[in-house]
C-alpha cells in the first residue's frame, strides 16, 4: 500500500488468523495464531505456554540460535520458536511487516510442509495498510559466505533475485538450477506451495538427532529415495526441491526485518549459511543503506498487487 505523497506503507494483517497442527521436528500439537500489530512493531513470536516474564521473540536474524535442520529463534531469557521459516517466507511473501505470532509450544506448526496455508489465511483476512512509512535494506557491497562445498552471497540489485543450486546425489532430486525475480506476487506464484524435502538415507540419522518427530511423508513433506519419490502423491513441481530451498531463503532473509532490495545467489546452501551470511552483511562496513520505499521503489517489493488469482490451486 502507498500513502498519497508516494510512499509506501506499512502493512499488517487485517485480522487475526488461527493454525492448528504438530511440529515437524518436536512431534507436539501446536495451536498458532497471527494477530494485527501496531506500526514499527515488526514480527514477534509470543510463547503462551512458557510461564516466565520474558515470552516475546523478535524474529531477527541476530536471534538465530541454531539452523541445522530449521531456523531456531531464541531470547535472551532463553525463550525459543523453531521452524519459522516457512510462515516468515508467507509473511514477507504478501507485503506484512507487522504481526505477532502467539503459539502455545515450541515450534510453528508444519502444516502440509510448505507456505500456502499461510498464504491462504493471510489472503482470507486481508492486507492492513499503516499510516507510516516503511524502509528497504539495499545491498551495497558483494557480500559471500562459504562452508565446505557450500555458498551463499548477497549483491546488489535493485530488486530482490533469489538464484539457487542445488546437487544431490538421489537421481529423483539430482542438479537443479531456479532464478527468480521476487517482485509483487512471484514468491506466492512460484513457491509458497513447495514443500520441505528430505533423503530416505537421512531419516534415520535425523530421528536419532531428535528430529523429524511429526514428519509424514505426502502429508507434510517429501521423501526421496535413489530414482524414486516415496512420497504418495507425487510431486508438486518438477523442480520442487530447489523451489522450497528458495522458499527457505526468502524466510530466512525476513529476518533482516525489512524488505531487502539486492540479489542472493546460493550453492548447496542452508539456514546456517544464509545465517552466517547475514551477520557477515551486518557486520561489513558500507554493506548495506537503509532507503525510505517511495513510489518508484514499490513495483519491486514482494507481495504488492498480491492477487488471487497467483495462489496455486
């Protein structure tokens, strides 16, 4: 939304939206929440269940606790929300900068292992504009990040790409390359129905590390398994992989708490990396400017002009 002088404004959601569901890694029922929030507030998780002064968590990028298998967000009561990437990527993905998300446990509710319940309920109760104006990170210098065989950078752009690579061995899954454009309504179009994957060969590695507790495949992710897709019912794309791995990125970039205007570029890359990417951006002298959204700055902003019509069915 824009004010009459130009500027864009920010948005909240018009009204509250609930979630009921289980934790992919915990296992434990959850019931979740998005209310509207007030200008400047940001996007903040509220513990219900947790019985100490301190339940807010910020989603910043600065509060990622860990990210091996999900991003974790933690404060400094020691208070945290794991899983958050796929309803930050909703959120960011249809324009909302403001909103408190209250959850009666651990973890954000998988759903069916993508973004488009979010998405969906988000469309349902409508898109607030606020009477304040909000600010985009532009990306100013090259910044880059690598672990191993693994990379992700950050440059500038004057809207935001997301370019993503990925190699498996599984002959299901093998190279596959996207490169998107994130303006308007690209993200909810192209990859808010891309759902969480996984090896066969991982599982069992992973529910010994205690994860993967509440994983179904079909139901909330997909599995994959040397040439096949275990998973009843198939795939949704083709390229499925690499599109919820650029689903995961856009929720892990929401971090930084404003649209991000520049181009993220990632090989093998996963929540730690993107993480780790962050905090060398913030920490890098002339990296980034904070620039006020005016009218010409909105055609590129994620979520404007958002449409039904772009939900897949």
């Amino acid at each position: 939304m824009k004010a009459d002088t130009g500027i864009v404004l920010q948005n909240t959601i018009r009204s509250s939206v609930e979630f009921d569901g289980i934790g992919l890694h915990s296992g434990s029922v959850v019931r979740m929440s998005i209310h509207p929030a007030p200008i400047n507030n940001g996007i903040w998780f509220h513990r219900t269940d947790v019985k100490q002064d301190d339940t807010m968590v910020p989603a910043l990028w600065n509060a990622v606790k860990r990210s091996s298998y999900c991003t974790v967000l933690e404060n400094d009561s020691g208070v945290t929300v794991s899983t958050v990437e796929h309803v930050m990527a909703a959120l960011f993905g249809c324009g909302i900068y403001n909103a408190i998300i209250e959850l009666n446990g651990p973890e954000v509710p998988i759903l069916d292992g993508s973004s488009l319940p979010f998405v969906q309920a988000i469309m349902v109760s409508g898109v607030l504009a606020q009477k304040q104006p909000i600010y985009a990170i532009k990306i100013m210098k090259t910044v880059q990040v690598k672990l191993k065989n693994a990379i992700a950078k950050l440059s500038p752009s004057d809207s935001l790409h997301i370019d993503f690579h990925i190699d498996f061995d599984d002959v299901a899954i093998g190279q596959q390359r996207k490169s998107l454009v994130m303006n308007n309504g690209a993200f909810v179009r192209e990859l808010s129905n891309s759902r969480t994957f996984c090896r066969q060969a991982d599982v069992p590695k992973m529910l010994e590390s205690g994860f993967v507790k509440g994983g179904c495949p079909g139901k909330n992710a997909v599995v994959f398994d040397g040439a096949e897709v275990v998973s009843p019912g198939g795939l949704r794309h083709l390229d499925e992989p690499v599109r919820h791995k650029m689903l995961d990125v856009l929720g892990d970039l929401a971090l930084v708490g404003a649209p991000i205007l520049g181009r993220y570029s990632g090989v093998r890359a996963g929540h730690a990396l993107t993480n780790k990417l962050l905090r060398t951006l913030f920490a890098t002298a002339g990296a980034t400017q904070t620039v006020l959204c005016d009218e010409a700055i909105v055609a590129r902003l994620l979520g404007v002009g958002l449409h039904w019509s772009e939900i897949p069915s």
